[in-house]
C-alpha cells in the first residue's frame, strides 16, 4: 500500500505533543517555551494512520528555516519514507521562498547512521560539529569545586543576573552593539523570561558587569546551562572555575538534581573540563553535527 504525504505551515507543538508524540524525535515537549511560533512539516501516512513525522521552523525570515524533529515508525523504516518525507518538506520551503535549510542530530543516536544516509542522499552538506553537550549530577561534580583556596581577586562579586538593574542591561545591549562584546550563541538575554534566577549569575568587577552564567530550569529536576562569558580583558581560567563553582552549588542547595550543559564547539571551556573528568563523576557526553541545504540560490 502507498503513503500519503501532507504539508502544513500550520502545526502548534502543544497538538503534535498530544497527538503525535509518540513521532517526535528528539522529545521537544522540553522546548515548548521556546517553540512558541507554529511549526511546518510533513505527515506521512499509510491507510490514514501516520506512520513518520518531520517538523521544521521558519528562521527570523522566510529564506532560512531549521528542522527540529524527525522520525518514522519502525515498522515502515527502510521503506524510503524518511527521505521522502525530507523531500516534501523541501519542496514546500521552497515554494515558501526558503532558501536554506538546517538541522543536527547527536552522534549517540542509534539514528544517527540513517540520518547520516537520509541527509547524504537528499543533497545536504557533509555534517560538521557544532555542540558538545554535557548531562550530570550536580552533586557528582561538586568535589571538582572543593577547592577553597581558590577565591574571586579583590573587586569581584557575583550579582543574580535577575537583579541586574535597567542601567547593567543596557550596558551589555550597548557593548554587544558597538563592539560585538560576546558571540551571539552566548547571548545572556535570549529565552530571558525563562531564566532560572537561582543559577543565573553576574559576575562583577565593582559595578560593572564582566562575565554571566546563564541557565533555564527546563523540567523538573533539569536545570541547563546555555551561557558562560567572561570579559576577554579579565578572562581566565580562575574566574570560569569560580563561577560555575557558584552556580553549580547553588544548585545543588536548592533541590535541583541534574544538570545539562550545551556549548558550541569554540567556547565550550567547562564542559572540557568536566568530560575530563567524567569516570569520577559519572557525566554523560556527546556532540551534535550540523547540515544544511541550499534550496535556491542568493
């Protein structure tokens, strides 16, 4: 029996969660404060019961869009679907005048091979690594950061970056525009009204701010950490350590079990220095890869 194939530029995740979960892959249920815009994608379907799914999100304009999930029941893998449904998708983001699209996987995903295979036949790039991810115990990690004699040099402090006032705010907004102070990935502002405000820090060199380690409680029990910056002119080894030495504890003393670091390959300094150490702490790692597709030239 043939499938079926249906686009729509008009999914709300909270229905996919519902209905289709069980086709969502990764689990975005977990990004639902972060997936507020609707979602376009393909339907596959056999005798009118779906059997794979791919979603997929417009960028800041029409010409760019990323695919957030993928995945076809195993029952009917192997049967092309998956590439098909990857070439709909296509297809209908570019009569949307998309011009390229994106998407990664995680290199632990028995998906990965196929996914591999899938995007090498539709045409997409050679994939290239773009985060390394971090998942552990905040109370394995926490003899990392026993070492008291390591203390913040005179004229430092830690301020909740919550508490920043209007005046610290602007300051950082002012310096990323005239000198693009901090990558844009390390942004301390972006899903801002999910900041967790227990782990979320400043760190200050007298009334100035100079670094931040940013994260946002994604589930119960699941705190990720999304952003670690420090001033190049005061950069250092010491004050990175210090300051995930402070997050990590508070965490720890205020309930929160686990924790999730995502980093971009170029500045992902504190996660190195925990897969250095993951045999004594038990912390699980792995990196995701990055491909994209040119759906139409510039």
């Amino acid at each position: 029996m043939e499938y079926q194939y249906e686009y729509s530029d008009r999914i709300a995740l909270p229905w996919v969660i519902k209905h289709l979960g069980q086709f969502l892959y990764p689990d975005l249920s977990k990004k639902q404060h972060r997936i507020k815009k609707n979602m376009c994608g393909v339907v596959a379907s056999q005798d009118k019961k779906p059997v794979g799914l791919i979603l997929a999100t417009f960028g800041s304009t029409p010409e760019e869009a990323r695919v957030h999930s993928f995945r076809v029941d195993p029952l009917h893998q192997n049967r092309g679907v998956g590439k098909q449904l990857l070439t709909t998708l296509q297809e209908n983001l570019r009569e949307a005048g998309c011009k390229v699209v994106d998407g990664s996987f995680r290199q632990h995903w028995k998906a990965a091979p196929a996914m591999r295979k899938i995007l090498d036949h539709n045409g997409w790039s050679s994939p290239e690594e773009e985060l390394i991810i971090v998942k552990g115990e905040a109370k394995n990690v926490l003899k990392l950061f026993m070492d008291d004699r390591l203390e913040l040099p005179e004229g430092f402090h830690f301020k909740p970056f919550t508490g920043l006032s209007h005046s610290d705010t602007a300051y950082i907004r002012k310096r990323k525009a005239e000198e693009d102070w901090y990558p844009d990935v390390l942004d301390p502002f972006t899903f801002g009204e999910t900041i967790n405000p227990i782990t979320s820090l400043a760190l200050m060199h007298g009334e100035t701010v100079v670094g931040w380690v940013i994260s946002h409680q994604i589930a119960k029990g699941l705190n990720e950490f999304t952003s670690l910056f420090i001033d190049s002119e005061v950069r250092s080894y010491k004050l990175a350590h210090l300051l995930m030495r402070e997050t990590i504890h508070r965490q720890h003393d205020h309930g929160i079990p686990n924790f999730l670091i995502t980093a971009q390959r170029s500045n992902s300094l504190m996660s190195r220095f925990l897969i250095r150490h993951a045999d004594e702490t038990g912390v699980f790692f792995t990196k995701t890869y990055r491909s994209y597709k040119q759906l139409a030239a510039d």
